[in-house]
C-alpha cells in the first residue's frame, strides 16, 4: 500500500463518555469518518472526559466497541482529554502572562442581570465585562475569562460556507477555566486537536457556535487552524432535541445487533448520500466503502431532521 499524500487530512471523533452513542452521535462519526477516509486520510478517536461528575462508568468502552461493531475504525491509540491537563495548564499561563486572563467572580445570575438580552440560540450570555478591571472587594473566583476580540472572526466551514462571528457580541469575554481549576471545554479542545495533529474537525451543527471561541484561541496561542465542517443534527418528531433513551446505538444494550448496516445506510441517507439498493443487506465494511467511494459534502442537506429508517 501507497502512504497517503502528506496534506491528507487527520480527522476525529470526540465523543463525551457521559452515555452511550445515539443515532445523532453516530452520523457525526460516520460523517467525519468518511470525509477523512474519503480524502486517504487517518481518523482518530479521543475521550472527551474533562467533564469528571457527568461521566458514566463503562460509557468508554460502550462506545469504543459500538464504533467497532459498526466498521468505523480508527488509527493510533484512543486519547483521553485527561491526559492533556498540563498543555491546558501551560496555555493558560501563557495567555494569563501575555494579560489576556483576568479572574472573574460573577455569578451566572449576576451575569444574567447585567446583559442586555440572552440569545435564541444558545444559552451563552454575552459576559458583560464586569471584572475586566478587577473584581470587587471579597468576591471569590468563579471563573477565569479571556478577553474578547472586538472584530470579527471569519472561517470557511465545509458544507455551512463562510461563517462570522464577533465575538464581544456573542460571548463577550469567555471562560477558560473554572473556579475550581477545572479547565473549560474551549480551551481544552483546542489543545487536544493540535495535540494529536487533528487538522479536520467534523461535528454537528450545535457547536458551529463555538467555532469562532476556539479560533480566537489558536490565534493567541499561535496554533494552526483545522479546516471545519459542521453537519445537521438528527431530531426527534416534530425537530425535537433528539431524546437519548430513545435514540441509543449501544454494543452493551445491543439494541442494533444483526441491523448496523442498516442504520448505516439511513445515517447515509441522512447525510444526503444515495448508497445503491444492492446495498440492503451487506455488511458494514462493504456500505463504509462505497462512502469512502462516493461520499460527497456537497450533498449534505441545509437542515437536520429526523432519520428515517
Ligand atoms: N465532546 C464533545 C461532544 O461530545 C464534542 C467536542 C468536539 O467535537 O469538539 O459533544
């Protein structure tokens, strides 16, 4: 076998071990699987455990073993985030060196209070800089923020197109670590994709709103930019927030057993591909390859929905 060309790209799948996979998971690994195997690129699996009380014992190896059974494999060893703390350590010193960390002690109420109007959209309050000059007399640190860029931060997402945000008006300054010494999801992900040389991040829709958080991050800490693609959310009825209990593609539930290909073939579907009938009935192998085959991001429709079967 040929090595791929050096600028294949190095995707990965990030999934929190707070539950299993569901169906709305699993379209973001099938879709970032196959735009990285599509392009001979390698795909890469990471843990996303910085978030220590919501995680659930076995979710791991629940959906490391759910990946396998569905043909999605991947290169190197699986990561963990907690592995990562002291690069988010040493970041954070140096952005609190260069001044662009200050401590914060408002509470979300008091945040809530001060900002003009929260957003649809999200529930990020655009953080009112209250402490950007100090904090008052007694108050403890909640958090840690970095200061806001005024401009605005522009990219060229894969299937949205350009995509700009500024960020003072969106977040405003934004955490980066906790109170606790807990760091945030922000920070942490930006360190763990440069860390392991990620250079493609595909994930779904819910987090194109922080996409520009995490740019403002690299650019402060010099690190390169990974090209972005963000895919539809599967829904419930009615384009409901997808309910878990109902929606789980779990290896220990075995919910899925002897129909993987099938679901394969409606996240495929989802994502706006048209696999062949032939297809009904073949393994996960022979679907995946006619993905890798065939897979095209222009296809990938505007909207998200339900799946249907
Ligand atoms: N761990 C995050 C999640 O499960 C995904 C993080 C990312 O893709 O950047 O929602």
């Amino acid at each position: 076998m040929t090595s791929p060309p050096l600028t294949s790209p190095v995707g990965r799948f990030a999934p929190s071990p707070t539950g299993a996979l569901h169906t709305g998971s699993l379209a973001t690994a099938v879709g970032s699987w196959l735009l990285a195997r599509r392009a001979g690129g390698r795909w890469l699996v990471r843990m996303d455990d910085l978030d220590t009380p919501r995680q659930v014992a076995g979710m791991a190896d629940d959906i490391r073993r759910t990946l396998e059974e569905f043909g999605l494999w991947w290169d190197r060893e699986i990561t963990r985030q907690s592995d990562n703390q002291e690069a988010y350590r040493d970041a954070f010193e140096r952005l609190l060196g260069l001044g662009l960390v200050y401590p914060c002690g408002c509470s979300r109420r008091e945040i809530a209070q001060a900002a003009s109007a929260p957003h649809p959209d999200d529930d990020t309050l655009p953080y009112p800089a209250t402490c950007r000059g100090g904090m008052r007399g007694g108050a403890v640190v909640r958090s840690w923020r970095v200061r806001a860029a005024d401009g605005e931060i522009c990219f060229d997402d894969l299937r949205r197109g350009r995509v700009c945000q500024v960020l003072a008006l969106r977040c405003g300054d934004f955490v980066v670590r906790r109170g606790d010494g807990g760091f945030a999801y922000q920070l942490a992900v930006v360190l763990d994709d440069h860390l392991s040389g990620v250079t493609q991040v595909v994930r779904g829709d819910d987090l194109l709103a922080s996409t520009p958080r995490q740019i403002y991050l690299q650019q402060l800490l010099g690190l390169p930019r990974p090209r972005y693609c963000h895919l539809p959310l599967v829904s419930g009825p009615g384009g409901a927030k997808l309910s878990k209990r109902d929606n789980l593609v779990s290896h220990h539930l075995g919910n899925w057993k002897g129909r993987e290909g099938a679901l394969l073939l409606a996240l495929l579907r989802f994502l706006g591909q048209e696999p062949p009938g032939g297809l009904a009935g073949a393994a996960c192998g022979e679907i995946l390859q006619w993905g890798v085959d065939n897979f095209e991001v222009g296809r990938i429709p505007a909207l998200g929905g339900e799946l249907k079967p």
